[in-house]
C-alpha cells in the first residue's frame, strides 16, 4: 500500500518568513532534531546561494560521518539548467533536489511578461532535470508551483515530462492557500492517476487551511495508486499565513478519526520529540508558540470549565485525544533567577568553562577550550542569542564541521 512521507522544509520556506531567519548552526540542529524524530527529508537550504555552500557541505559532512542518518538532506533549486549548475559547483556533494518553476497562467505571464509559454516551461523544467541527473543526482523532485491555480490539463502535462525525464515526484504547491481539502484532494488524485508518480503536498495556510489540504491531498494520491509526501515546517512558521504545522500534521495523520486505519507515515515519527523541537523553533525564531498550538502550545493540554476539569481527572481521555507524555512534555521548566553565567561573542575563558563545566564538558587543555569558545563566540554573533545546551555540545563535540557551518566568506 502507498505510503505517506514526511518532508519538512522549516530551513527553506520557514527561513523565507519575513523578519524571521535562522543562523547555519540553528539550521543545523533543526536538522538533527528532525532526524532524531523520524522525519524522511529536510529541504535544508538554496545550494545556488553563495553564503549558505559552507552550510550545506558541512551538513553533507555529518550525514557522511552518520550523524545526520537516516534522514534525506534534499536542496532547493530554480528549475533552469544554469541553476543546477551552479549548485553542483557550490555544492558537489547534494543528491537530492527539488526543481521549481511557476505553472500557473497568472504566474507564467506575471513573472516572465509574455517571454515564456507553458511549452517554454516544460523544456526549461526538462533541461533542467537532465541537468541534474548527469551530475548523479539520486532523488528528483519537480515543483508545479502555485498548481492549485494552474489548468489540470497542463499540470498533467507537466507532471509527465518530468517524469518522462527522470524526476521520481511532483510537488504540488498550493502557493498561496487557495485550495481546499475537497479541491486539493481531486487535484492531488487526478495527478497520481495520470502522471502515474508520487505527490508531493505543499500547502500555505493564507485561508487557514494548511494541515487539512496537505491532509487531504496525501488521500487524494493515495487513492490514485501513489506514495504521497507532505511538506511541514515547524511550528507552521513560513511565508505569509505560515505553512502546514509539523507536529499538527503527524497528530492528524496518525489520530484523526480513520486516517491511520487506511493511510499510514512510511515510518513511525517519534511525536515525543515534538515539545523540543517546537520549543528550540520557537526560540531560533523569536516567535513564541500559539497557546493554543495542537500538541506544543500552553493551553493543550490545560482544562478550566468545571465539566472539562471533572471529566480529566476522573479519565485525560474524556477531554484529550492524546497524552501530553506523547508529545515529549510533562518534565517541569526552570528558570534562573540568581546570578547566572552564559557564553556570550564577548565572553572569557573562565565563564565559558564555568558554563560548559555545567553541561558536563571537560576540556583537554587550555588549547581546546580556547578553541571552542571561539567559535561559540562565532556562533553567538550569528544567532545574538545565548547558545542552548545542545549547540554548545555540537560545537564541543564536532568543532571542525562547526567551524565550516560558521564560515562565510564574501565574493571579491
């Protein structure tokens, strides 16, 4: 039976949110906290961008080492053959990549101002597929964006070179939330019927319907005889209204009402480790998590009203459809509120070991710990945030990746 994928693409569309964005170590440890739930594919960053090459090799580094194992690390990419060249100069080592161009009438003539045809779009796209398969690249997917506003006739045709080409699926993008679950899910079947390769679900949130499209259009393939893949970012952070909720979006495959029973992840996420994800996302950010976010946010798992209040304590499940321990919460939060120490891009030795001491970090001399301060100081200009532990330990643990992840080194 088709199975549903999970790609999250919080490091490409979730950085792409106005005023928000994210330094390469805070992409980094999204990367390996995605890994560690479970998640198939991170879309970590733009391989034709000069400052994030340093970034995207590293990472490619770890997943070499097995750190970053067994997720998928998949790039985004205009779909030109001029683009795909140039990732693969920045950054030879990528394997897997996701192709775009606009489809819709609306943006073919917005964007290209009458230059391009819909045939134009489909040599461009094919070029650019043939492109990528020469330098060896092992997984293709082609984005139709804004699909939902583009000619069902057209899309199949589109759908069809790029697998005709080589591409192995098509990500339709609902670009700017205007589908819904009943459209999504007849568009999403229509291109698994006919195109005859997997979906991929890309949905925005701009009429608030985000999880339940990419809910619907994962059915929509599977019904069509194909894999379906669903694209998140954490905390539903992305452009304007934000994208499909990560953590909502695995809640509502496995514990909606009949879902799981027929249209099943292709491998178990581990949900315990949503509560520190969404909180490391939400601190990255600087955006707090909604009270009401499902799962993660303050009020989930809080019950006021007498008759909730009563009906919780005599039996959780009278008022919650899940455990709170499900989603990895439960364990009390402290704050300091006497003097404290954090490791700062100003900071010295001293304190620095004084808060590694603390995270049970010894140093082997004096050499070492100097070299790890510094490039936590490095680290700490890009975020102008204190480190968290878990930073502080990657840096401590793989300082040669993190000193690639931390370079940047501008054009002459």
């Amino acid at each position: 039976m088709a199975k549903i994928h999970i790609i999250d693409v919080t490091n490409r569309d979730g950085v792409q949110s106005a005023r928000l964005g994210l330094s390469k170590l805070e992409k980094t440890m999204i990367n390996l906290y995605l890994n560690e739930m479970g998640i198939f594919q991170s879309e970590f960053g733009f391989p034709t961008t000069r400052h994030e090459s340093f970034y995207l090799r590293a990472n490619l580094e770890l997943a070499e080492m097995g750190v970053l194992k067994p997720i998928r690390l998949g790039g985004w990419v205009r779909a030109t053959a001029a683009d795909v060249e140039r990732a693969f100069e920045l950054v030879p080592g990528i394997k897997h990549l996701n192709l775009s161009t606009p489809t819709s009438d609306q943006m073919i003539q917005g964007k290209f101002q009458g230059a391009k045809s819909q045939e134009d779009i489909i040599c461009m796209m094919a070029d650019a597929v043939e492109a990528a398969r020469a330098h060896g690249a092992e997984s293709l997917g082609v984005n139709a964006e804004d699909a939902s506003r583009t000619e069902t006739g057209f899309l199949v045709r589109f759908g069809s070179a790029a697998r005709e080409h080589g591409a192995q699926r098509i990500r339709y993008c609902d670009t700017l939330g205007y589908d819904n679950p009943f459209t999504i899910y007849e568009s999403a079947r229509t291109m698994a019927e006919n195109v005859g390769m997997p979906v991929e679900i890309h949905c925005h949130g701009d009429l608030g319907m985000a999880v339940a499209n990419s809910i619907a259009g994962a059915k929509g393939a599977i019904d069509g005889g194909q894999d379906a893949y669903i694209n998140t970012t954490i905390n539903g952070i992305g452009e304007r209204a934000g994208n499909a909720d990560l953590v909502a979006t695995v809640l509502a495959v496995s514990k909606s009402k009949g879902f799981a029973e027929g249209y099943q992840l292709e491998k178990p996420v581990d949900l315990g480790k949503a509560w520190k994800i969404s909180r490391f996302a939400s601190y990255a950010f600087g955006v707090p998590i909604p009270i009401d976010q499902p799962g993660v946010g303050a009020n989930a798992f809080v019950h006021s009203s007498g008759i909730h209040a009563d009906g919780v304590l005599k039996d959780s499940g009278n008022y919650e459809l899940y455990s709170f321990d499900e989603v990895g919460r439960g364990e009390p939060e402290t704050v300091e509120t006497g003097s404290e120490i954090c490791a700062g891009e100003y900071g010295g030795i001293s304190g620095f070991k004084h808060v590694m001491g603390r995270i049970a970090v010894r140093f082997k001399g004096p050499g070492q710990a100097e070299r790890i301060l510094e490039l936590a100081r490095y680290a700490n200009v890009a975020t102008q945030r204190p480190l968290v532990e878990d930073e502080l330990l990657f840096i401590a643990k793989y300082p040669g990746i993190a000193g690639k992840i931390l370079t940047l080194i501008p054009p002459d």
